[in-house]
C-alpha cells in the first residue's frame, strides 16, 4: 500500500467513525426506508398507471421522490465538512501529523459519498427481494439497476458541489444558504420551473431544453422516465423532445455521465483551491 493510500484509509477511519457517531448513516437509512415502505404499501395495488403496475410502479414512485430528496441529502452531508473542521480546529490538528491535504479531502469525501450510496443500493435490493418473496412480484431488475446507477450519478454531482460549497464557502451559515439554494435549482429548474419561466419572458424553447439539460436533477429524472415510459408524455414537455432527439440509450447516457461530470468537475476545483488556501 502506497503513503497516500495509507494516509487516504487512515482518515477515511477517522470520518467513518464520526459518520458513525453521528448517526447519519442511521439518518439515510431511515429516510430510505420510510419512503421504500410507504411505496410499497401504496403501490403494490392492482391499479395501473399508464399500464405500468405492480413492484415496477413501486420503483418508479420512489425514484420520483428520490430525485427530489438526494440532492438534498447529499448537500446536507457534505456542505459543511471543511468549513467545520476549520473552524474546531481539526485541520490544524490533523495536518500536525504527517497527512496530506490530498488525502484528507478525498477521505472525507469518498466516506460521505458511501454513506449514502450503500444504504440507498441495499434498500433498493432489499425492496426488489420483498416483493418478489412476499408479494409475488416480478421485479424488473433493467429498471432497478438503472435507477441504482442513476441515483449514484446524482448522489455524485451533490456530493461534488456540496463539498465545493464547504471549501469555498467558510462561514458555516453562509454555506448552508448556499446549499439550500443549490437545492432549490435543481428542484425548481425541471419542467414546470422552465415551462413557467418560458411562459413569462417568452424564452426560445431550445434555451429552456438547453438549461434542463444541464441540471443534473431533470437529467437524471429523465433517464430514470425513459427507462420505464420512452415514448410517452409523463416524461414531460422536455423528456418528451429529448427522448424522440436522443432515445432512451441517449438519455441514460446524459442522466449518468453528465451528474458524474458536475460532481467530478467540482471537486476537483474544490480539491484544487483546498490545497492552495490556508487551513485558518
């Protein structure tokens, strides 16, 4: 094992043990599993929507809540990270021994990502084995593996843009304005927010489909639509053009690597400005 990974799996110790004390795993996993219960006790009905029923119905319900909920999840976990550990006093403790900045910030960071990946994948696995066992139901296993890789991808862009936030954002209340305002984009910027918005100041229809394609939450939203309706208008005005102009392959393609490019792009700007700024 190499001096960074040593250094890397060390703090990863460390923050894993904080997450821990926490109780934020415990947090994500609560959360998981209240909203995965109340879908399956709704949606394991008989009724259809739009001739698609049964666990399938029950794993898109919850992906629909999920592309709301995740980012926000991931922001809350990781906005206030190093802005924190600044101001207790941890990095001036912490870099006293021989650790990197390196390794600290992608310690830090693949630990807060795990802890709300892992949960959100064993849950979905879980409800997928549920209903199959308990109620008799066929899982569509193409659409749950789609989903897990696009909650991923979409847990990745927040993660990356939560962390940007808590390194360049100091002040801890600041950051957390920041980060609700993060949030509040990504969730007002999907059709309805962009239809409403072309409505008022009569935008070209080709900005509005152009700005929905760079949120990574209506990216993700409309990978997740495709798989399960390509052709059809719960998509939405902007799913529904895109999925004629790029098909559902193309889609999926843009709901996964464009949330993993944001993430990846900001923190690595973040990794880059945490290294060359001080540590008070």
């Amino acid at each position: 094992m190499t001096s960074l990974a040593r250094e890397v799996a060390s703090v990863a110790r460390l923050d894993l043990a904080e997450v821990l004390r926490s109780r934020w795993m415990v947090f994500c996993g609560a959360v998981y599993a209240l909203l995965a219960g109340a879908f399956v006790l709704v949606g394991l009905r008989e009724s259809s929507l739009l001739g698609f029923s049964g666990m399938g119905r029950v794993l898109l319900s919850f992906c629909h809540a999920l592309v709301l909920l995740l980012p926000l999840l991931a922001l809350t976990a990781t906005g206030q990270v190093v802005n924190r550990a600044r101001e207790d006093g941890t990095l001036e403790l912490l870099f006293s021994l021989p650790v990197r900045r390196g390794a600290f910030f992608i310690a830090v960071s693949a630990v807060r990502y795990a802890a709300l990946v892992v949960p959100l994948v064993v849950l979905m696995l879980g409800m997928a084995v549920l209903g199959r066992l308990a109620f008799g139901q066929e899982v569509p296993w193409g659409f749950l593996l789609r989903a897990v890789a696009v909650s991923a991808a979409l847990l990745l862009a927040f993660v990356g843009l939560g962390i940007a936030v808590s390194t360049l954002v100091r002040s801890q209340a600041r950051a957390m304005i920041w980060l609700l305002t993060l949030w509040a984009l990504g969730v007002a910027l999907i059709d309805f927010g962009l239809v409403g918005l072309m409505l008022q100041w009569r935008l070209d229809p080709r900005t509005v489909f152009l700005l929905a394609a760079l949120n990574p939450v209506q990216a993700a939203r409309m990978a997740l639509l495709s798989g399960v309706t390509p052709d059809l208008a719960v998509l939405g005005p902007v799913g529904f053009f895109l999925a004629h102009r790029l098909g559902g392959a193309g889609l999926f393609a843009v709901g996964t690597l464009w949330p993993v490019a944001v993430g990846l792009g900001a923190w690595a700007h973040a990794l880059r400005r945490f290294q060359r700024s001080d540590l008070v």
